[in-house]
C-alpha cells in the first residue's frame, strides 16, 4: 500500500518539508486554474493586496508625519529634537524599513517560511503603533523600531506569497502579480 502524503517517512522528505513551509495546506487544495475569486485570480490575492495596502498606509503614514513628532516641543506632545535631528532620525528609519527586509527575508527562508513571518511582522508593526499611541518618549522610539522591524518581515514576504497563489505555468501569475 502506498504511503500517503502525510505519513511520517513523506514528511521528513526535504522537498515536502520545504513545500509545507511555502504554502499552507489549507490555503489551497485545487489547482490554481480552478481558484477563482476576484476578476479570476485566486481567492488569497484581495487578502494579500489587503496586507500590502495597510502596510504601505502605515510606512507612509509613519513618513509623513514622523518629523512633525520628532521636531515638535515636548510641550505639544513631541519629542524635541532639532530639525536636523529629525530628519536623520526619518532616513533612519527610511533606510531601516528597506534594510531590514533583508534579515527578514532570510529569516522566513531559513526559519519560519512567509506566511507566519508576515502574520509576525504585521503583529510587530500593530505593536510599534500601539506603542507610538502612549505618549512616553522611550515607547515613541520602541514603536518607531518595532514599525520598522515589522515592516522587515512583510516586505519581502509578501510578494512570495502572491507567487504561491498560482501553480508553474499558470498564464494569471503576471496580472496578479500587476495588480499586487
């Protein structure tokens, strides 16, 4: 009798290792051709443009009104350092943001595999938000590294993902990827 997917000797097999890491088993039990959802691509796309979108709102949102917080007087509920100050803490965090996606990206591929490394990483950006809301100067510069740490995480990640929604050869996997 042949051995079935999930016998103990198939699991231990490298390749099935690495395929149980990449993409869940509950995601998706069909072909790719038969997943359709939003305009005929997979149903997990909208929640990874979903992911993205939100991810991006927060780096953006985080730019945006960074060095108002970081210039602004502890009186107004800001931290208080000089202009220059601030703006070398936004590239900073700029460059951490896009630098960290590196050991973030090694770390899924090594570790823990994409899907938990984004659920982690929106969990930490969550986290370094929650933490920008309590006005103490040493949980503003927490949430301002916890954002940037979690925003690591999912960057690289995501877009793993997205390619993991489609089978080898599926003629959707460059639209999708257009639309993410």
């Amino acid at each position: 009798m042949p051995a079935s997917p999930t016998s103990v000797e198939d699991r231990t097999r490298p390749e099935h290792m690495i395929a149980s890491r990449w993409r869940p088993r509950t995601l998706r039990t069909t072909p790719s051709v038969e997943d359709r959802g939003m305009f005929g691509h997979p149903r997990g796309l909208p929640w990874m443009l979903n992911v993205e979108l939100w991810e991006r709102f927060s780096y953006y949102g985080m730019r945006a009104i960074l060095l108002y917080f970081i210039t602004d007087t502890a009186a107004n509920g800001g931290l208080g350092l000089s202009e220059n100050s601030g703006q070398v803490v936004l590239a900073s965090y700029s460059a951490a943001v896009y630098l960290l996606a590196i050991p973030g990206g090694i770390f899924a591929d090594r570790d823990i595999g994409p899907w938990p490394s984004t659920l982690y990483g929106g969990v930490v950006i969550m986290a370094g938000h929650l933490c920008l809301s309590i006005p103490v100067n040493a949980f503003s510069w927490l949430g301002i590294v916890l954002v940037a740490i979690g925003t690591g995480f999912i960057k690289p990640n995501l877009s793993t993902i997205v390619g993991g929604l489609y089978d080898k050869g599926d003629p959707r996997r460059d639209a999708g990827f257009q639309m993410f």
